[in-house]
C-alpha cells in the first residue's frame, strides 16, 4: 500500500481473517529471531529527542491502512504519543487498558495516539479488542521509535520479572507456545523500550517519558500536569 491509497480504508472487521493470521505468524517468527538474538541496540548514538526540540515527523499507516503524517496530529493542539510495547505483551495490556478511559479525561484539552510495531491488521485487532477510541499508528520498521530516541533494553530491564534471564530459542518457543495456549500471540521485537511524548501545536515536544524497564507505566498525575501546564503556556 501507498500514499495513495489512504482514500481506501479498512476497518477492523474488513481485514481477511487469513491475512490477519498470516500477519500474526510472521509477527511470531520475527519475535522468536529478535528474542533469541537477544537486545542488540542498549545505547544511542546521538542526543535523542529532548524537551523543547522539534518533534520528529514521521509518515506512517494507522490501524485503517491510511497513511498519517503525525504532524497532523498536532496541528491545532496538543498531542501525547504512547509508543507501545508489543501487542499481546501483559505491559502493552496494563498501558491500553488505561489508554480507554485517559483520552476521555484528555479529550478537552490534548489527544492521544498510540504508536505500534504491528502491521495495520494486527493495529486494528488490538484496536477493537480494547475498544480504543484513539489512532493506533503502525511502525512496524521501528522508524518512529528510533526518531524518537526508543532503544532495546537490556536483560534485566526487560526480563526482571521473570525466573532467569536466559533468551535461547527453546525459551522463547515454549513462551510462544505458552502465549498461544493463553490467546495471546508473541510478535515484534521484545527488547524495544516504550515512551511516550507529548507535542503541542507548534511541534515542540513537551514531555519526553522514555520507560527504564519494559513496565515503567507513567503515573497518570505526570501526563496531567504535563497536558495542564501546555494549554496554561507554563
């Protein structure tokens, strides 16, 4: 699909159930390849993206399979991006069931938009399954996440919680086999750290939240403030 095609929409309902499980496994493999390699990326090699810089522009498909600029979504006020962990992941669950009740608390006075690695029918599947009414971007090349200043974690900022920190592949096979037994599919690159960003009308960024372990959740209070003190000009 093309920039032009973003006339063409898709709902959720009108992705074909083959093209969505087709989706789903080469989302599995590429989680299996990524996990067994282990996180690669820890550092960055620049200054990332800083309060009061310009937010970067990327152009990305939404979960409808339309091409996006995420300038427009803060031409005419603010906007909180929440780039994602992995679709399926229990932290991305944690961050989506809060997401459905703060973009009504946020709607008079900033929007939210969520940023995945998925592909737009995987998008709209979480989309519909959290009854979200927000954009789900889809990143699934992790352009946005790097422009942002997104790295992998290290094991223990990624696997703290869990009994060892061992990564090879007959770990992450009985962790997709687990996942699949439970209806929740593996997919994407387990190692990338979240974050969330909030840009105001002119494109500056205000709030730069980069999570230090993959569940580093932001208390509900910071984004207020943050969201308060754009729309008071403080």
């Amino acid at each position: 699909m093309t920039a032009t095609d973003s006339n063409h929409p898709h709902r959720a309902e009108d992705w074909p159930p083959d093209l969505l499980e087709q989706s789903v496994r080469q989302a599995e493999l590429r989680w299996l390849e990524t996990w067994v390699r282990g996180p690669k990326d820890v550092r960055v090699s620049a200054t990332p993206v800083q309060v009061g810089d310009a937010a970067p522009d990327h152009l990305l498909q939404d979960s409808d399979g339309r091409w996006r600029r995420m300038s427009d979504f803060w031409k005419t006020r603010p906007v909180l991006f929440v780039f994602l962990r992995p679709l399926g992941c229990r932290c991305c669950d944690q961050r989506a069931a809060r997401l459905r009740w703060e973009s009504r608390v946020f709607e008079p006075m900033a929007d939210l938009v969520a940023v995945s690695q998925a592909d737009p029918p995987r998008a709209a599947t979480f989309r519909r399954r959290w009854s979200l009414e927000i954009p789900v971007l889809c990143d699934p090349d992790l352009e946005a996440h790097l422009g942002y200043g997104l790295r992998e974690g290290t094991l223990p900022e990624v696997l703290f919680d869990r009994p060892t920190l061992r990564h090879d592949r007959a770990v992450g096979q009985a962790l997709i086999e687990a996942g699949r037994a439970a209806g929740v599919r593996r997919a994407d690159n387990p190692w990338i750290l979240p974050g969330e960003f909030l840009v105001d009308a002119s494109g500056a960024v205000r709030l730069a939240y980069r999570y230090q372990h993959r569940c580093q959740i932001p208390e509900f209070e910071l984004l207020l403030r943050a969201v308060e003190a754009v729309v008071e000009g403080r």
